[in-house]
C-alpha cells in the first residue's frame, strides 16, 4: 500500500477513537458520570425508645382504691389513672405541711415584739418630755432609744423571715396540691390521692404490685406514659462511619422482630464527642435517629438495624 493511502486509513481510524471518546458515558454536559460512582452501605444496631416518656409517682403510702387505665391505653394530660386511699400517716404529714409550725411561732414573736416595741415607744415619748424639765438623765435616755432601735431591727427580721417561710409554705402548697392531684381550700387534709397523666400519650407500663385494695409505698413509679409517634432509635457510629453522618440524613431501619417490614428514618442528633475519650479505645459517637409510627407498630424496647446507603466517588 502507498504511504499516502496508509496516512489517509491512520488519519481515519483515529478521527474515529476521538469521536468514541467524546461521546462516552459522563463526557457531554449535563449528563452524570455514573462509571465513576460506587455505592456502599452503612450499617448500625440500635434500640427504639419512645420520643418523651414520663413517670406517674404515687408520692404518700396509701391503699389503690381504682384503677382507671390498662397498658397500650391512650391517655390525655391530666386523666385520673388510679385512685389510693392515704394511710393515717400520710394525713398527718399533709396537715404539718398545710399548718407549718414555723410560720405560727413567728407570727407569735412578731406580734410580741410589736407589742414590746410600742411600750418602750410610750416610754421614750415620756421620757422625752422627762428630759426637757432635766427629770431623766441623758443616759436613760439614750439607753432607752437603743432599746428601741433594737427591738426595730428585730421587728424587721421576724417580718422579714415569716414573708419567706409563707413564700415557702405557698409553694409547698402548690407542690402538694400537684402531688395529691387536687385543689385543696383552706385547712382541707384530703383523704384521698388522684393519680393524674402529666402528659398525653400511652400507658407503657404499670406497677407490678398495683391491684385495687394493695397498699404501695410512697414515691413509688406506678405508671409509665410516653409519646409513641414518632419514635427515636439510639445507636453509636465508630468514628470513620460518624464522620460521613449528618443531621438530616436518611436511612432505612428493619426489626429483629418484624424482618419483613422497612420504616424510613432520619437523623435527629448526632454527638460532637465520643462515648469515651480513653486513648487505648475507639472512638464510638452516639447517634439518635427519629422515625413516623402513626399505626403505633413500633414499640420501646425493640432492636433495629439502621442502613444508610453513601455514595463515593472514584478518581
């Protein structure tokens, strides 16, 4: 073959390869680059908890006189759950903390010293007019002003420390009226103790022991209320896996005991610092991630597998 004809079939073939190579995959604006992507998973274990849950305290000993609710019930702020019957210690405790002693022994001393101090008042005022006619001594005089001045200060300090010790007392009033579940009046020692929701939500446990006519101690938990939707999984990420997380973030979580069924999550809250911060361990940062329950499926307690699925791209 001629050299021309050669150079002509080269020229040819290689007009082609250049032609290939702009239009691969990726080349031509706006079209992604797909060869140069990969996809990989993230996968975590966690466990469901409710999204807020708070106690029910049965706070005084008493005797279950009702019971008003059943586990999985959904209950509204401020529902009567159960009724207990105070023991007789109880009232007596309530009635010491209706009628403080130390307010009456200040109201004592203060209308004692202002008795006192309106005596040695009329006497100072005649002891006045004594001076000007040279009957009392100068001395006298001022001795008695300091005996005033005296009782004026302590005057001050009493009425100073009974509109503290009533301040206390009224918010004693408040925390006893929220702990008894009831309004009390004026010198009312209730008998009775309502065990009320302080939020609304679902009944997720009840006291072991509660049964109508048992009597339980005080300060005891006897009921559990928590908000069930949504609900929120804890989890902890080694350090390489919690550097690519972000709040915000969507994964996909399944259940040990529900293998079948897929719920959407969404990262909540993500730690800035690690579990531990001890140098010979790793570093593993807690992750909270939030997920709808509106058919109440998922329940406190449960495990789940949390998978995030990250692309990365290849150089």
């Amino acid at each position: 073959m001629k050299p021309s004809k050669v150079r002509q079939v080269l020229g040819t073939v290689l007009a082609g390869l250049v032609f290939l190579w702009v239009l691969r995959p990726g080349h031509l604006e706006g079209q992604p680059n797909t060869s140069d992507t990969r996809s990989y998973e993230i996968i975590l274990a966690g466990k469901l908890y409710c999204s807020l849950k708070r106690p029910v305290i049965l706070f005084f000993p008493g005797e279950v006189t009702s019971i008003r609710v059943h586990p999985g019930q959904k209950v509204a702020v401020g529902e009567v759950l159960a009724t207990c019957r105070l023991s007789p210690e109880a009232i007596v405790s309530i009635q010491r903390r209706l009628s403080p002693p130390q307010i009456r022994d200040l109201e004592a001393k203060l209308l004692d010293t202002r008795k006192n101090l309106a005596t040695i008042q009329d006497r100072l005022e005649g002891m006045k007019r004594l001076a000007k006619e040279r009957l009392v001594s100068d001395q006298s005089l001022a001795q008695t002003q300091r005996e005033k001045q005296l009782l004026a200060r302590q005057l001050s300090n009493l009425e100073e420390g009974l509109a503290k010790e009533r301040q206390v007392a009224e918010a004693d009033l408040q925390l006893l009226q929220k702990q008894l579940g009831k309004t009390l009046k004026a010198g009312e020692v209730p008998k009775e103790v309502l065990l009320l929701a302080p939020i609304s939500g679902y009944i997720l446990s009840m006291h072991p022991e509660l049964r109508e006519g048992v009597e339980l101690k005080a300060n005891e938990v006897i009921f559990q209320i928590g908000v069930m939707d949504p609900m929120i999984i804890r989890a902890k990420a080694h350090e390489i896996e919690a550097m690519q997380m972000a709040v915000g973030d969507k994964a996909e979580v399944t259940l040990e005991a529900l293998p079948t069924h897929k719920f959407p999550a969404k990262i909540s809250r993500l730690s800035w610092s690690p579990a531990t911060l001890a140098l010979e361990q790793p570093s593993y940062y807690e992750v909270e991630f939030t997920v709808p329950n509106p058919d109440l499926t998922l329940k406190e307690g449960l495990k789940a597998r949390i998978i995030f699925t990250k692309s990365t791209h290849v150089q």
